[in-house]
C-alpha cells in the first residue's frame, strides 16, 4: 500500500510531535524525581550484636548499622540511603543491594 503526500507529511508531523513530547517530559520532569534519594524512618533495634545493631523497619528488608551503641529496643530516627544521621555515631548499611 503506497501512502500518499499528505499521508506521509502527517506521518512525519505525528513522528516529530512524539519525539518533541518525549525529549521535553525528560527535560522538564525527570523519572528520577519520583524516586526518593533517602527514607526517613523511625527504627527499632531489635539486637546490638558487637556494635552492629540489627534494625526492624517498616518495609521489612533486614538493615544494620555499624559501630552501633544503642541498645535493644532503642528507636531512633534514620536516614535510608546515606550515612546515617541518628543519635549514634554507625553508618548505614543495607544488607539487600539492589
């Protein structure tokens, strides 16, 4: 089937009006700004195994901080993704990369 002119020049519109449309969303509104960087949540430490605390957490993936000092039971805010910035001087680590 052989497509006529004006078939081909809105084939060539609707092509350029996509592609403008995908190249603009990504610009001006990224993916990645629907993914959050950090979680903060409140933790229960649920053991202190030689200065590594075990943390229970909301979405139920097994987390640890290291150089831990606080004690069973303990909550305490938490930043998911970066060093944490708790009232203990660990870090945060994930033990499920992703």
């Amino acid at each position: 089937m052989e497509l006529s002119s004006s078939q081909k020049t809105s084939l060539v519109f609707v092509g350029v009006f996509l592609s403008a449309g995908i190249v603009l969303s990504t610009l001006l509104f990224p993916f990645w700004n629907l993914i959050r960087e950090d979680v903060f949540e409140e933790a229960t430490i649920l053991a202190n195994d030689g200065g590594i605390c075990y943390v229970e957490t909301a979405d139920m993936v097994p987390k640890t901080i290291e150089n831990c000092t606080l004690k069973s039971g303990d909550v305490a805010p938490q930043i998911w993704g970066r060093p944490c910035m708790g009232n203990h001087s660990g870090t945060m680590t994930d033990d499920l990369i992703f």
